[in-house]
C-alpha cells in the first residue's frame, strides 16, 4: 500500500473528515491532503505512529464497533 492510500485508509478508519482528523492529530490540512492526493509523501515513521496512535487509543472503528473517546451511545 503506497503513502496515499495509507494515509486515506488511516484516517477513514477513524470515522473522521479531512478536518477533523487534522484537528485532531494538530496536523495542517494542507499537508494531510497532499498526502492523500499522492503530491506529497508522509515519512513512513509518521504513517507508523499515526497507526500506533489509532490502534493504541481505540480510535479505528472496526475494531471498537465505531466508538471515539469512550462514548457509548
């Protein structure tokens, strides 16, 4: 998987937008959507912490049924 696709599969598998995944990773939007549309690359440890990141907080919807920061509703 290139940089690209990684980095739209990282961010749809947290249910976010563009905005707020930036927002909330206080990464610049630009940056995020160069990255996503293949003109710019994320070094790789940045794409290997963002996954960490993911996983370890639980933010990945398939695997936490779709829930952010502990909400059950």
């Amino acid at each position: 998987m290139d940089c690209m696709q990684k980095m739209r599969a990282l961010r749809e598998s947290t249910g976010m937008n563009r905005k707020e995944f930036c927002l909330y990773f206080r990464i610049p939007y630009r940056t995020v959507t160069e990255w996503e549309l293949g003109h710019r690359h994320a070094p790789e440890y940045v794409l290997r912490l963002l996954e960490y990141y993911i996983h370890g907080e639980g933010l990945d919807k398939k695997n936490h049924g779709g829930q952010k920061n502990g909400d059950n509703d």
